[in-house]
C-alpha cells in the first residue's frame, strides 16, 4: 500500500485481551492502524458517529446491545465505517443476520489470522466476505427447512433469541435493547410462531438441535440448567 494512508480500525470485544490480540495481529501489517477500540455496542456506536473509521470489527456476544443491534443502528446511520463480524458463533444464521443488519463481513474466531486481515481488506473495499467455514455451512445449511426457518426472523427477533437463549429475563433484554418489556414479549412469541414451538422448552430443543447454542452455553454457575 505504498503511498496510501492505511486503513481507520476500530476493535469491539467485550475482553480487553483479546482486543489485545487482535491489535498486535493488525500491527504486522502496514495496511492497517487501530485507532480505537470498545468493549460495548453502545459505546461502539458513540465512537461510530465520529466519521473517521474505516472498518469496525465487532463481536457478536458484549454486555448491554450484542453486536447485532449495535451494527443495525450503525448501518443505519452512515455507509461507514464497514461492518466486519468477527465471533465464536460458527452458525450460518449467524451470519444471515449480520448481513441483514448491514455486515459487510463475517468472520468466525476459528479461521487463521491471515483470514481476518484479508477480510478487513476486503470489507473496506466495499465487498462481502464470508470466512470459509461459515461458507461451507451456509451452502449445506440450504438443504434443511428447520435452519431456513431462523432466516425468516428479523434482526431484532434473532437479537432476542441470542437473549432469551442466554438465559437473559425479558425486562434485562428490554433495558438492553432499549424497548419496552411489552415489545420484547411480543418479539418473544413471533420468535416461538416462526420457528413453530410452543414453548420455551422447545425452543431450547430447537436451538440445540441446530447448533445456534452448545449444551455448555445452558450450565448454571452452580452446575445446574438455565432454562
């Protein structure tokens, strides 16, 4: 990139050492510089309005607004900075609500390091990125109605899932999400009507089913289930 300013990053990771990680990984190259970072979606948001990033690399699963919300309300403010997602959900409907919400790119933390900086790259140039795992699940995940069925919820209703489904009680998600406990609560049972349950039970069968969640995503600090 001789004789061009290098690329405007912001990290957003709710862990400080991972952030850490990221920006050492970035430093190796001459492409990039990061210029600022955030633990939260909101504060993510507040540093957005600035104009002067590039590309914010964001993570799915942070305390208050997760990911997706944040980069709904950032999409929706400006074309920049790009939105590339970068998290430990290796699940395709993961990503088709990362790009409904205005993602450019999608990133699972499995890939290789070279990945994610081809990726940045990429996002910055305007283009999609998808890692390759996530492709290849995406491809197969075509076949199956039941999968199909999680693309048809909205980005909000997809947020309140990832919520309900870390066992978050409907008025701490509606304090997040910064909507009333009635909207979530008619959110919550759009979500059960669209993927055809008819309870919270099921609605955890489902989801485990599908790998939206892991078993170990439901022990309680004491040993025990949060359903």
């Amino acid at each position: 990139m001789s004789g061009t300013a290098p690329l405007r990053v912001m990290l957003v990771d709710d862990h400080a050492v991972v952030r850490a990680g990221y920006r050492a990984l970035l430093e190796t190259d001459p492409r990039f510089v990061v210029v600022a970072e955030a633990g939260d979606g909101e504060s993510a948001y507040a540093r957005a309005r600035d104009g002067d990033l590039d590309v914010l690399v964001m993570d799915l699963s942070m305390p208050g607004q997760g990911g997706l919300a944040a980069a709904a309300h950032i999409a929706q403010r400006d074309a920049k900075p790009r939105l590339l997602i970068f998290t430990m959900h290796a699940h395709p409907s993961y990503a088709v609500q990362a790009f409904a919400a205005g993602a450019l790119g999608f990133v699972t933390k499995s890939s290789p390091p070279e990945t994610l900086l081809e990726a940045i790259a990429s996002v910055a140039r305007g283009q999609r990125y998808l890692s390759a795992d996530i492709a290849q699940l995406l491809a197969w995940e075509r076949f199956g109605s039941a999968h199909g069925r999680l693309d048809s919820l909205s980005v909000r209703e997809f947020e309140v899932l990832r919520l309900l489904l870390a066992a978050r009680t409907v008025e701490d998600i509606a304090r997040d999400l910064k909507l009333s406990v009635k909207t979530v609560r008619n959110l919550h049972y759009a979500i059960k009507r669209k993927l055809e349950v008819r309870d919270d039970i099921e609605l955890v069968r489902l989801a485990l089913r599908l790998e939206v969640v892991d078993l170990v995503d439901f022990a309680a600090p004491e040993g025990g289930v949060r359903l």
